[in-house]
C-alpha cells in the first residue's frame, strides 16, 4: 500500500516539527495551565491556537460539526471534572457549513443557545461565554 500524498506531506511537516519541537513543551501537564476549555466548530478556515496565540498545554480544545455544546459534553465532562478545566469559551463561526443558509444574526442566536444550555446543566461549571468568529476577517468577538 502507497502513502496518499496527504499522508507523504504530513510525515514530512511531522519530522520538521519533531526537530523544532521545544523542550519546554516536553513533560507537560495534562491540566490545561490556562484552566481554559474551548468548544468549537471543526471547519478547517477556524485554527483556535493560531486565532488565540494558544500554547502547548495551556487550553483543551474540542471541535465537532457545529461546534454544538450537546455533542461536546462528554468531553466536557473530562475537561472540568478530571483535568481541572473552569472556564469555558463556546465559538461557532459564520458560514458554518452545517448552517449554509443562516447569516451571523442567526448563528449568535445559536451561540445564545448553547451558552444557556451549559448554563442550565448540572453537571457543567464554572466560567461559560458564548463567541462569534468571522471566518472572513479572523475576528472572534463576544455574544454572551
Ligand atoms: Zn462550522
């Protein structure tokens, strides 16, 4: 079986990396250092840890289609209950794929939604905003 040239290319950005790779980051906590947890959507136009400057070990970062708070719940659990997470940031985009047809005024809507949804749940605690990102301009910007 031959490598796809996706696979080729990322075993060669991989052994760059690997030979740039920091030795501060070696040896680090599973516990966010920043105690941070971000939700958010998979689309590729989105890089959190580029849009936010994120280091290494500092925030978990947790992606499904949407960036739907439901769907994120099991591993938020993980997050806050076991690696010590206590604030969390929700961020879905504008022109999500999963909502083709809905502009930024209904996506905040969602944003509302599932801020109000963490909210309400028993299980989900500590710090909880709900963000906007323009996939346009980079921008991300507070909802709620
Ligand atoms: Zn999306």
């Amino acid at each position: 079986m031959t490598d796809s040239q996706n696979i080729k290319d990322l075993v060669r950005a991989n052994e760059e990396y690997v030979k740039n790779f920091p030795k501060e980051s070696s040896g680090l906590d599973p516990r966010p250092s920043r105690k941070l947890l971000i939700v958010t959507c998979m689309d590729a136009r989105f890089h959190p840890s580029s849009a936010f400057a994120l280091a290494l070990g500092s925030t978990h970062i947790v992606r499904n289609a949407g960036g739907t708070a439901e769907e994120a719940l099991p591993s938020i659990r993980v997050s806050q209950h076991k690696l010590g997470t206590e604030e969390l940031l929700l961020i879905k985009h504008t022109k999500c794929g999963m909502y083709p047809d809905e502009g930024p005024d209904e996506i905040r809507e969602r944003v509302i939604g599932d801020v109000n949804l963490l909210r309400n749940h028993g299980e989900v605690k500590g710090s909880i905003s709900g963000w906007l990102y323009d996939v346009d301009t980079g921008e991300a910007s507070r909802v709620v």
